[in-house]
C-alpha cells in the first residue's frame, strides 16, 4: 500500500491518437492508427476527457499536478478543447495547483493558440530537428513538402507572445554526423536554454525474433551516437553549465550523484507514465503502446487502479529483473541503468533480435554510451564534488580537467 503514494502518478494523454500533419519517417507512433482501424476518427469525446481529468486529479497524491498533452500533432484538436479541459481542471481540482504542458510540432501554432497557451503558463515543447538542412530530411508533410519554415514561424509566434518552450529533437543518421552545427543552432539562433534530444533507434519492418539485427535507414548508430555525445558535451562542459540546460547530460550527472534522474529511459525502473489514447485506453509506455501492454480502459477501471494493477507494476520491475548480463557486468551501469527497453533487442554476441523485456538483449547504442560516460567521467566526478560541497556545477567550466 505504500508504492502508490511514493512517488507522482504520470499519464501522457493523446487527444488525438496518432494523427498528424505531417509524416515524418521515423515516426515510431504514425502505425497506431491501425490499432482502432475500425474508425476513421480518432478524437477524444467530451464523456472522455471529463473521466480522465476527474480520475487524473483524484489519483494524485501531491499538491501539484501536471497534464502533459501528446500527439499525434495535439493542435489538431481546436483550442475549444483544451479550453474545456482547463474549466473541468479547475472543476475537479479543488483548488490544487494544475499544470499544463503540451507537445506539438509546431507548424499549427496561430496567434490565438500563442495568447491562450501565454495566458494559462502552459509550457510547449516543440518537435525540431536542428537547421533547415536538418529538419527537412526526414521532417515532411504527408504530401512530401518540407515542414522548417512553418516551424520556425511557429517558434516566432511563440516567443512574441513570450510562451515558455523547450526543444525536442531527434538525432537520426544525418544530423548525428554534425554535432556541433546540430547543438550550435539551438543555443545560437533559437536561444533556446532547454534542449531535450532522442536517438532514433528502429527495427527494419519485418524481421522476427532469431533474425539478424538491422536497422533502418534513419537510425543512428552506436559509432555516431557516442561521438555525437562527445563533441555536443564538450562544447557544453566548457561554456553552457548552468546556462543550458541538456536533459540527456543532466540526466547523466543525477546518476552520478545517486538521485532520480529527469528521464525515464535511464531510470532504474520503468512505469512512471502510462500513456492514454484517444478512446480512454491506457498503455504501460508510450514506447509500448501494443495490444499486449494495455492496462485496460478508463471507463472500466480508474487511471489509479491501472497505474498501480498488477501488470503494470510487472513492467515496471521488468527493467531491472531483465537485464542483459553485459549490462549486469558494466561499469557504467548506474548511469544508464540499461537504457530504455524498447532500444534492448540487440544480442550482442549473435548480433540477433530479442524481445525488448527478455533479458537477452542489450541497448543497441551501448558502445555509444560507454565512449560517452568514459570521456565525460572526470568532469562529472568534479560536477559531483561542487555540489555536494554546496557549490555550483557550473564551477567545471573553469577547470581544467584531462579527460581519459
């Protein structure tokens, strides 16, 4: 009985299921419209929306309470909806305070939507991937037309009506190989000071358990991935500590210092967000959103009853229990704690496929990882050391330390 209160209970909400705009290539959520193919219309109803924000609040244990809004493209959905999400907010929420913050890949952005989201301090993260160059490669329409420049005018909007915003992007084959025109262009041209950035790892479609493991086109691999993490902390160690803020290398230094880090993926155990769909059913993660990793449906069983079912707490274990013995030996295991499941189907003796949660695979960016944390361990062990001497990190910007 004590689990569910020890720590905030999180469930990322797709109001619009898998639906979007655009159509870019290594999209790992576009496919899940085929799990209702049924409809056609994949919108979450009114009788939806009010059971999960009622269940939402009442599952919580903490004064605060965040509602994190996902997509598919979120703005696909008219402001009217969120509007009313926001009256059953203040309806059930009992006068606690309530959070907003919404994902979107911000080419929908209109000066209502950037006054409503400025009014009611709702945090935005938008989807881009670096320069133009960048962007576009991967990053289109449905109809195959490049999307940066309505992004970038989404971003303008934004910050015209000084909406707060963080950038989410993915390093994919391309843009890995630049670094530092990738890191330079959110710190330089954007401004931006929250950067959060994801590897894209993905199976060729097709291929069973026992096959020979390859991935597709887009996918970084673990060569370029850890000299991508190298050359972007470095540029970061010397100039941006306490300036801006890498969620991926502050991530790092929390399991340097033995403290929950800020991302699931190199958490010790899964299962802190669940995700819904439109419909009102809940996923274990949103990286798991497949008929084997339903919790069930909110209008059967409340959000706090599937978040805390027994199924849920399996996956949540699963992490740590199936673990790949190279991880189980590794050096760096507290700082990546194995990495995220979905990216362990790589035996790295046979260079074969496993099941993500078998315990047979290892992440498929381990050699990258471990480059990383070797070439980033002396500046981390120092970044330790101030803050545990009540001082700031940022105090290794002026150290002079040799790395390995």
């Amino acid at each position: 009985m004590i689990l569910p209160f020890s720590r905030p209970l999180y469930v990322m909400v797709k109001p619009i299921g898998a639906h979007c705009n655009l159509a870019c290539r290594y999209c790992y959520y576009l496919d899940k419209k085929g799990l209702y193919p049924e409809q056609k219309q994949h919108q979450m109803s009114d009788e939806t929306l009010e059971q999960f924000i009622k269940q939402y609040i009442e599952a919580q244990t903490t004064p605060q309470i965040l509602f994190t809004w996902h997509g598919g493209e979120t703005f696909m959905r008219p402001l009217s909806f969120y509007q009313k999400a926001m009256q059953l907010q203040q309806r059930y929420g009992a006068g606690r305070q309530i959070d907003n913050c919404i994902q979107t890949n911000g080419t929908l952005v209109t000066p209502e939507w950037a006054k409503f989201l400025h009014d009611n301090r709702w945090l935005v993260g938008v989807s881009i991937d670096g320069p133009q160059e960048f962007h576009d490669e991967y990053r289109r329409t449905r109809d195959g037309r490049p999307s940066w420049a309505k992004v970038m005018h989404g971003i303008d909007m934004l910050n015209k009506y000084q909406v707060e915003w963080n950038a989410m992007a993915v390093v994919n084959d391309y843009n890995a190989d630049y670094p530092l025109d990738f890191y330079r262009f959110f710190r330089d041209e954007l401004g931006c000071r929250f950067l959060q950035f994801t590897p894209i790892v993905e199976t060729k479609p097709g291929l069973m358990e026992g096959d020979t493991y390859e991935s597709t086109d887009e996918s970084v691999s673990a060569e370029q991935w850890g000299n991508f993490l190298c050359e972007v902390f470095d540029e970061w160690v010397k100039k941006d500590v306490g300036e801006m803020f890498v969620q991926l290398f502050d991530a790092t230094l929390a399991n340097w210092m033995g403290v929950m880090p800020g991302v699931c993926s190199m958490a010790k155990d899964c299962g802190h967000a669940g995700v819904m769909e439109w419909n009102g059913d809940v996923y274990s993660c949103d990286h798991f959103v497949f008929p084997e990793y339903k919790l069930g449906n909110i209008s059967q069983n409340t959000i706090y009853e599937l978040m805390n079912s027994g199924k849920q707490m399996e996956f949540s274990k699963a992490k740590a229990m199936m673990m790949a013995q190279q991880c189980q030996e590794c050096e760096w295991l507290f700082a990546c704690n194995g990495e995220c499941p979905k990216n362990r189907v790589l035996d790295h003796v046979t260079r074969k496929l496993v099941h993500p949660l078998s315990g047979g695979g290892a992440c498929v960016l381990c050699e990258g990882y471990r480059r990383f944390f070797s070439h980033a361990a002396p500046y981390m062990d120092f970044m330790k050391q101030e803050l545990l001497a009540g001082r700031e990190a940022r105090g290794v910007m002026k150290k002079e330390i040799l790395t390995k």
